[in-house]
C-alpha cells in the first residue's frame, strides 16, 4: 500500500477537524534511534530489518536507488526524494530493481556521533559520479493516544507532491542534500534533527488529506460531531465519563450517540476510553519511567490495585512487567 501525498485541496468535510487533528498530531512521537549516511556505489543491494514499533526513513541526496519491499513492490526514488515507512519491516534498497541484497550491518561502519554512523557500500575503481548518497533513519514512531492509526497507514509514504501543500519542507530536503553531500562539521546531528521533522510533517500531510480511503474508527475522524466526543476522552482521559456525558459532548441522545460509536469504531464508548487509557499508562510506565502510583491517579483510579486490575484485563500482563522491561523493551 502506497502513499503520495497530495496538493489537491479536500473539501472542510473531507478533513479530520481540527482540534481532534491537532490533538493527533500533538500526540505523536517521532524520535530517531539510529542513523546511517549511506555511500554506495552500483550495484549494490543494502537491506533494511526495522524492528516492530520502529519507522523508517530515507532520503536520496544523489544518485538513483530504488526500495523494494518485502512483498514485491519497487519504487524509484531519485536525488530530493524522501520515504516514510510508519511500520518500518523488511525491505531493500537496491542499484536495480533485481539485485540481490546484504544486511547493512555486514557493512563497515563508522559512528560519526552517538546515534550516526557512516556506512560505505564502495570499491574504488567504480565512478563516484553513479555514487548513490542516501540518509537512513531508524525511528520510535508513537501517536500516543491514537496508536491504532498507524496500523492504518499506507505501508510506504512518499513525499511525492507534499511540497504543494506544504512547500516549508522545501529548504528542509535542500538543506538535507547539502549536509550529506559536504560532509560539514556537524552535519550528522543536523541530519537527524531534519529526517525528523520532514517524517512528521509527511504523516501531518496524510492526515490533513483526510487520513487516504481506510475506513473503521477512523470515520469518526471525519465525523465533527462524534470527534467530539472523542477529543474530550483524549483530553481528559482520567474523567469518569458516562455515556451520557459523551453524548452531550456529541450534542446527540444517549442512545443515537452509543450506536453511532459502535457503528464507527467497532468499540463501545466505555471501552475505548478504557483502552485509550492502558495504552497511555504503557507510555507513560514503560518509556517515561512514571511510577505506578502517579499513573493511577492521572487516569482517575481510586487506587494502585484497582488500575493494576484493569491494565492486566486489558493488557494482559501487570504494570509493573513493563517497568521490568525497560523503556525501550516494547519498541
């Protein structure tokens, strides 16, 4: 599944609203894990395993490369173009679309800074003008609240025409084909720093396009009335909504408001707002290191035992196992 984002304007009821958007967007938690500048010289076949919760990211700042995924599918990709994998998974980046491929850890690499390396895919009597430079980076991609999205994501998200809605960027690749290419003082850090927020604002453009054609929960997105309701759960998750308190937000009667939720998301009201809250504790224990305690009382437990009763019946397991884990042990 592929994603070009596109500059052709949408009409208001096409679009997520804007405060559940922003409340999205808010949430999301792009943070890089490792980096590689990539110098490779044709043919040359470099191959990618992001581990599960991980994205990937790639830039082409020279040269022709193509990604080839898991599956089969192949897209070229040329100097200025950037990828976004949100799931992150197996895939290749290759000379030819043919060419057989090695893990990028079978490569030399030298760290530049704690978390870029320099890795050289090179023999010498080949032209450095057919030279391929591409930045890589491995990515925690979070949406908080809103995890499911990204289970919805197309599975490769190009830059394609986002510069027509979003020309910012522009200076942002220029500036990101300059630092790979001079080498500067610095420039790894500066990188990272850029791959960043060019994948933020590739996933901010596939929202604002109305999230592509997925269906499910993702409707309510669309629905003005109903992402109401669920703005107020994801603003104030520790409240002990009723659903008649929800259906006021939705300004609809309680029963019209149940049955609307359920028809959209698949879930009652209640227990998405009991999920929404496991799914912030987990953040919240198992990466921010917040105790259990504190945990509780933000999401409107009475006490420890009873949130730890209802994080394992959700969950599955009990908090304290991810505090066990260490903040990286779900990523």
């Amino acid at each position: 599944m592929l994603y070009h984002s596109s500059g052709r304007e949408r009409t208001r009821r096409d679009n997520p609203p804007a405060d559940l958007m922003s409340e999205l967007l808010l949430g999301m938690r792009l943070n890089g894990v490792q980096y590689r500048r990539l110098h490779a010289a044709p043919p040359f076949g470099v191959r990618f395993g992001t581990a599960e919760g991980r994205a990937q990211f790639h830039f082409v700042a020279c040269g022709t490369v193509y990604l080839r995924m898991a599956a089969g599918a192949v897209h070229s990709l040329g100097p200025g173009d950037a990828v976004l994998l949100p799931r992150g998974g197996e895939h290749d980046l290759v000379s030819a679309p043919d060419l057989p491929s090695q893990d990028v850890g079978a490569y030399e690499a030298v760290p530049l800074c704690k978390s870029v390396s320099a890795v050289s895919a090179c023999v010498e009597e080949t032209c450095p003008t057919k030279h391929a430079h591409v930045f890589s980076g491995c990515m925690e991609f979070d949406l908080g609240g809103m995890r499911p999205l990204v289970a919805q994501m197309p599975e490769v998200m190009l830059v394609g025409t986002l510069l027509e809605r979003q020309p910012e960027i522009e200076p942002m690749l220029r500036a990101m084909e300059r630092e790979v290419l001079t080498e500067r003082v610095g420039s790894a850090g500066i990188l990272a720093r850029l791959a960043d927020v060019v994948s933020a604002s590739i996933v901010r453009g596939w929202v604002e396009c109305g999230c592509g054609e997925v269906g499910g929960w993702l409707d309510a997105l669309r629905d003005p009335r109903l992402s109401r309701a669920i703005g107020a759960m994801h603003r104030d998750p520790g409240r002990d909504w009723t659903v008649a308190e929800l259906a006021q937000e939705m300004g609809a009667s309680r029963s019209v408001f149940a049955e609307r939720f359920l028809a959209v998301t698949g879930q009652t009201p209640l227990r998405y707002v009991t999920e929404l809250r496991m799914r912030l504790a987990a953040e919240w224990i198992g990466r921010d290191r917040m105790s259990i305690d504190t945990a509780a009382q933000r999401l409107g437990y009475a006490s420890q035992a009873a949130f730890s009763r209802a994080f394992k019946r959700v969950t599955g397991m009990p908090p304290g196992a991810l505090r066990a884990e260490g903040p990286h042990a779900r990523a």
